[in-house]
C-alpha cells in the first residue's frame, strides 16, 4: 500500500517506521519541508517529502499533527481523491491547542477535524502512548496483545485502518461510528490505559462523556505536577487511576 505521513513527531514518526517495515511504501512529511526529515525518513525506510507530496499518489494518508494545526493543513487535501483513506491520530489539549469551542461543547474531535478537512475521517492511533506504539506491538495471536480503537463511518476506510493498526502490532478493535470517537479521546477508559481487546471494548462501553474534559486536566495537571518526570509506567496507571469507574 502507497502510504504519506503527515507529522514526523514520536507517533508519525513512529507509524512510518512500522509501516514501511511491514513493506509499504512510505512517504514522510514534517512541518519544515523534507530536510527537516530527511535523515530521519531514510532510516526508517521512508522517503523524505513535503506535505503536499505526501498526499500525492497514495491510498492512505496518516495524520499526526497537533490538533489545533489540523486546519492549516486542509489545503494539501483538495485535490485528494475522495477514495483515499485519511487517519486523524490528533487529540485536543486546551493547554497547548486553546480554546476550540465547538470541542469544549462537546463535537467529538475528529468529526471537528473531519469538517476541518473538508473529507471523511477516521480516528485511529490517538489512544495510544509513543512508547506503547513504538515497543508494545506483539503478533497477531500472541496472548495478552494489546489493542488500539478505530472509528469511522466509511465501512472501506474503516478497514483499511484496522489492518494497518494490526500491521503496527496491535489488535484493531472497531469502536464505531465518528460519532462515538469521543469515547477514546483523552481523559476516557480507553485513552493510553494498555488494555487488551476485551479490556478495551468494555473501556469504551464505561466511558462518560461529561467526565472526559475533567479527567483529562486531572490527568495532564498531576503528571506535569510531578517532581521527577513521570515514567512510561506511571502515566499508564496514573490514567487508570483517573478514569477508572466511580
């Protein structure tokens, strides 16, 4: 599969790597142009292009920016096919994105980034740690496997993204519609809780809507209160401990 990247960050970055390993064919863009990731690109096996290259000839294309900077981007998307896939792997934080009021409402994030675009979205990879993406991947069938939630409405489009969430050593659980995405945005069960299949599917069964947004602050103010830096460990159980039932 023709694959282009959009944000060579610790999760783009990150998906190229497991992608073109997995032998597709990768393009990698970052927010500077393709020097910026150039060396980087060429390590993972990826070619290095700018943003409006790596929408150019593809099936798929990943989306791993900031989420206020969706937007900035959507003019690289008007010439793309309507056939070709769009992974949005963005999560708001009001700290760093401001204050978005049709999210702050509560639109799910990725039918915000969906409007944004001007296309069809499906929301895939943002659950997930970048050191649980990057070092947590098993095989398919290997026990205890972990898995990552995928939303969408377009059934093609949905599929697409399950097998390559598979492919980066994930079990792929479909979690509906785009509507219900909000389900796996931050300060939910599901969000960068290293859950198994089951474990996951019941995580977005429990998850509270009203909750999320207090969550999610009590969630990012303790761990940036911390007197060390948190390890990989202890931000995983602080969002248990968080967004577990009450």
């Amino acid at each position: 599969m023709k694959i282009g990247i959009i944000g060579a960050g610790n999760i783009g970055g990150t998906i190229a790597r497991k992608l073109a390993a997995a032998g597709h064919s990768v393009k990698l863009a970052g927010s500077k142009g393709p020097e910026e990731v150039r060396e980087k690109a060429i390590e993972i096996g990826a070619v290095p292009v700018g943003a409006r290259d790596a929408v150019k000839d593809v099936d798929a294309i990943v989306l791993s920016i900031p989420f206020a900077s969706i937007p900035d981007v959507a003019g690289v998307f008007v010439d793309v096919p309507a056939s070709v896939v769009v992974i949005d792997t963005s999560n708001y934080y009001p700290m760093r994105d401001g204050n978005i009021s049709a999210v702050v409402e509560g639109k799910p994030e990725s039918i915000w980034s969906s409007e944004k675009l001007g296309r069809p979205v499906v929301k895939a990879f943002n659950a997930v740690l970048a050191q649980t993406l990057a070092e947590g991947g098993t095989a398919a069938g290997t026990a205890d496997r972990l898995a990552i939630p995928v939303s969408g409405d377009d059934a093609h489009a949905k599929a697409i993204a399950l097998q390559l969430v598979n492919e980066t050593g994930f079990d792929a659980l479909d979690a509906g519609q785009l509507a219900d995405s909000w389900r796996q945005q931050p300060g939910t069960p599901a969000y960068c809780t290293e859950l198994t299949l089951s474990d996951l599917h019941d995580a977005l069964r429990m998850a509270e809507k009203s909750r999320a947004p207090e969550d999610r602050d009590a969630v990012i103010h303790s761990l940036m209160g911390a007197k060390t830096p948190p390890s990989h460990e202890q931000i995983v159980a602080r969002n248990r401990e968080v967004t577990a039932p009450r």
